[in-house]
C-alpha cells in the first residue's frame, strides 16, 4: 500500500527522509491497520512491526503515566480515527517485549482525501525519557538537600504528616530530634568551608545509618531525625542518648583528627504535639534550651518551661517598646550625710507594664542583657537620670548604675560624654555605679574605660562591695571615688559579728585609700547609729527614704 500517495518515486523518497527522523513514526489505514513505520519506530518498540497488523497489537501494549494498562478503544490513534481529529497534550508509556517502559507523547492525527473521507492516520511518537529524567533529577533536587544528600525540610514535613497519620491509627509514639554540632560556626570559621561541609556530610551518612528512623537535614547545621519506633516517656531519654553516642565519634579529615559534640532537643507524639508543625517546635524549644546549657546537652520539650520561655519573650518584645516609648520611668533614693544633709540621690529603673503592672527590675534588667537591650536602656536611664538632676537648684549626685554588659561596651564613655554635653549636667555630680565583676573579667580594658570616664570629671562608685571579688589590688589600681557596702552586711549588724567586722574594715579601708564609702540597706535605727559612729560618709536605705519619683523629692532637690 502506498505511503501517502500514489507514484512510488514520491513514497520512497519520504520514506527516507522519515527513516532520518528520531522519532518513531506510524501511519495507518482508516481501519488502524498499519501501512508504514519508520526505522526509529522498530527500535522504540523493541522489534519490528508487521504491516497490515492492528496497530494496537503490532508492537507494544501502552500504559497511562501512572502504569494503569490502556484500554484498545482508548488508544489515541484509535480515538483520532474515531473521532476524526488530532490528539495532543497526552502522556503515555510503551510496555516493551523485555518489560522496560518508554514514556512517550504520541501526536495521532487523521488523514483525508480530497473529498474529505477518512483514509488513514498519521502517529508520531516523541520519546520522552530524557525529559522524565531531568523532571526527576529536579524532583530529587526539590526533596534531598544538596550537600549531604540527606530529604530536606519540606520532604521531612510530608513524612512526618504522613508518619503522624499512621501512628494515630496504630497507637504509636514518636520521637522527633533536632539536633546541632555544637560551635560548628568556630569549626567552620577555623577550619574552612571544606572541611565543615565534611562534617556534615559525615554526620549526615551516621544519621542515616541509624536503623529505624528518619533523617532530615532542616538548613545550615541542623538535623531532625524521627524514630519510626513506638518510643515514649523514658524510652524517647534513652533513644536520644544512643543518637548522641552514635554521632558523637571523632570526624577524621587526612590525618586530622576533630572531637565532634551535638546537642539534641526532642518533642514526643502525642505528649507534646499532634502536628508535624508543634513537633518540629517543640523540638526546637527544647534544643535552645539545651544549647544554653552548654555542649553534648540534650532536653526533652517541657511545656512549663517553655511557657516560661514565652513570657521571657514576650517580655523582652514588650520592654522593647516601652524602653522606644519612654515608659521606663525613674525613681529615685536619696542618699544621706552623717549629719543628716542629702549628698544625691540613686536612679532606679521602674517599669509599669500595661497588663503585668509593675516589673521588678529583677526580671526586666536580666531581660535586657538577654535580648542585646541593655544597651538601649542604659542609655535612656542615663539621659533621663541626667535631664532630671539639671533640674534641681541644689547641686545634688545622681547615681547611675552601668550594667556590666553596658561597660564592657566600648561606646559607654562616648555615650557619658553626649549626654553630659546634651544635658549641660557638671560631671562631678554624675557617679556611675559599677560591679566588681567588670573589673575581673579584662582588667586593662576596665582600667581604659575607667581612665577615660574619670577624664570626663565622672564619679566611679563600686557596688556591692564585699560580695564578690574584693580583691585589694583594684581598689588600689582603679580611679574610685565611691564604695558602697552591700546591702547583706547591713541588714544583719547587731545580728553576727562577722557583719560587724566586715563593715567596720570596709569604712577604714576606703578612708585610708581616700575613698568616700556609703552603706545601702539602711532600715533600723542601731544600723543607722552603727555606721555613723564608725564614720560611713553617706548611708541610704527605706529607714531614710524609699525610692520615689522625682516629684516626691522636690523639696530635697529644690526643684518645687
């Protein structure tokens, strides 16, 4: 039967050229004989043709693309010849004689005379395994991290959905890990970027050889794995330390030999959440938790502490706005002379929150250091302590106190130094309260500092003195001018003798250095007789005065 048309010189020349195409062509009587196929067309499938043969029979059966078998009436050329028209945009598979599979678009179209009457049909077939290839190598791509070849997160998300579902019908538990290489970002900044992905990917390969779970990389140095066991209560601890000990051996690079360290935070199904979502942060509170703590730590989500640390947040967000606001107000207590006569005041951070009401300055000064807002507020109890103190006609102290975080800063004496010249306030009644604890940790920076504060004409006040270090040798190095006795001596004079002689040496000390020294926590009578007869300069405590605002003050400061 003729190709397309009638004189043989035109057949045998498009049948070459067809046999020149890579693609495997078929043509058709109108009954879906076959009447033609091209070289490409006996190697897609997998032997040769017979002409004349039901084109559905002659070489392959076809599949959809989901490997369902296709019906004969719904092959597409059957359905082009049927319905007289083209077909396009379907995917299919030829089920080869060895059982191999190719996809495969097939382009079936009928053919008419030039009256119009069907007289056969046209397929081209377009191997599509390449692009089935590539479209896989993406989806891998889009599910497997790149570096250790481990499921990503959004692979992790939809096993752990599906791992949830099949444990609520089961009556599982699970056990969700997140885990992290302790100081991996120092590892990385000493070693290279080489060697750190080598970590990785070694920590990566031990995760996945652990039987029965499933192992996720989530980003950067982060991995969550999932036991697949019905782990729960005691058993997730003790799933937990066999993970760490596993990951834990020593990562050989050449000849180089690292100690490796990881800490875990692990949530439980269904104790601690029924979602893939609340487990995978409840894992991740608990393993902040466990990184606070130091290095091979390992926390299982506790729902208390984690409200705690919800409040610390949500603290820390609210402190935030009130320190931007100006609604950390002051208070101030006054300081007193032997002979009764104010000398300055303290000024005391108070916070009124909205809904809390007030916030001892125990939990909202910690809360600052913890959420790098320390410095913000130091320097706003600074100015505003300043602005005040311009205010009053006697020329009083004000007494400031300088976290320790705030003095480590290099930027405190050029802060001083602003707000002095912003507010016009003479140094010399400016004192900046300081801890021992500043002067131990970098002795030559705290001199620097201390040096260039004390150039300015600021006082240096040593809190709380007698309670921590107490080391001699600064009290003689450091530029002081001010010790102040703690508060816990104080309260309990007349109650131990060591009170007694700690307080009595502390007084003789600073006068024989020429350091003027005060006592906080004044409340009794004998306390106050006590330090004046051993010649305290200035004393302060609520037997004296509470600390106030300004206003209540006006008639010590003059500024009524």
């Amino acid at each position: 039967m003729p190709l397309l048309g009638s004189r043989a010189a035109d057949n045998d020349w498009l049948a070459s050229v067809l046999d020149q195409l890579p693609a495997a062509v078929y043509v058709t009587d109108a009954e879906g004989r076959l009447t033609y196929f091209n070289r490409a067309a006996a190697e897609f499938a997998g032997r040769e043709p017979r002409i004349g043969a039901d084109f559905w029979c002659i070489s392959h059966r076809l599949l959809t693309r989901d490997g369902e078998h296709l019906p004969h009436d719904q092959c597409p050329m059957a359905v082009a010849l049927r319905e007289a028209r083209p077909i396009r945009g379907i995917e299919a598979q030829a089920e080869r004689p060895d059982g191999s599979c190719i996809p495969f678009m097939p382009f079936p179209t009928p053919l008419f005379d030039g009256g119009g009457r069907l007289v056969g049909g046209f397929n081209l077939l377009v191997d599509i395994s390449e692009r089935k290839q590539a479209e896989k190598r993406i989806a891998d791509l889009s599910c497997n991290d790149a570096l250790t070849g481990l499921p990503n997160r959004f692979a992790l998300r939809s096993y752990l959905a599906e791992r949830i579902e099949r444990a609520k019908r089961e009556g599982e538990s699970l056990l969700v890990m997140r885990i992290d290489p302790d100081r991996f970002k120092c590892f990385n900044d000493e070693y290279g970027q080489t060697i750190g992905d080598g970590l990785l990917i070694e920590l990566a390969k031990r995760l996945g050889s652990i039987e029965g779970t499933f192992a996720a990389r989530m980003g950067a140095d982060e991995f969550v794995l999932v036991s697949r066991h019905s782990l729960g209560g005691e058993h997730g601890v003790l799933q937990a330390e066999q993970v760490r000990s596993a990951l834990q051996a020593d990562f050989i690079n050449g000849t180089a030999r690292h100690a490796v360290s990881v800490s875990m935070g692990c949530a439980r199904y269904p104790q601690d959440s029924d979602s893939e979502t609340g487990l995978l942060d409840a894992a991740n509170a608990a393993l902040r938790l466990a990184k606070t703590e130091g290095r091979s730590r390992i926390r299982m989500f506790d729902f208390a502490e984690q409200e705690r640390e919800r409040e610390r947040l949500d603290l820390r967000a609210h402190l935030r706005q009130a320190i931007e606001t100006g609604a950390i107000l002051l208070h101030y207590q006054p300081q007193f002379r032997a002979d009764g006569s104010v000398v300055g005041f303290e000024a005391l951070a108070r916070w009124r929150h909205p809904t809390r009401g007030v916030v001892s300055p125990s939990l909202f000064i910690p809360a600052a250091e913890e959420g790098g807002l320390i410095a913000a507020l130091g320097a706003h109890v600074l100015r505003a302590a300043c602005r005040e103190a311009v205010r009053w006609k006697e020329p009083l102290r004000v007494s400031v106190n300088i976290s320790p975080l705030e003095f480590a800063a290099d930027a405190l004496p050029g802060l001083v130094e602003e707000v002095l010249i912003e507010t016009g306030l003479d140094p010399e009644r400016l004192e900046l309260e300081i801890t021992e604890g500043v002067m131990v940790t970098d002795s030559d920076r705290a001199m620097a500092t201390l040096s260039r504060l004390r150039a300015l004409g600021v006082r240096i006040a040593l809190d709380d003195f007698g309670t921590g270090y107490s080391s001699l040798s600064y009290l003689h190095r450091f530029p002081l001018t001010t010790l102040k006795i703690d508060r816990s001596f104080v309260a309990t004079l007349g109650v131990t003798l060591e009170a007694v002689a700690i307080t009595r040496a502390i007084i003789q000390l600073g006068h024989a250095l020429g350091i003027e020294v005060v006592a906080e926590g004044v409340e009794t009578p004998e306390q106050l007789d006590f330090l004046i007869c051993e010649g305290c300069d200035s004393t302060q405590g609520y037997l004296l005065g509470r600390p106030l605002d300004a206003a209540a003050y006006a008639p010590l400061t003059g500024s009524a």
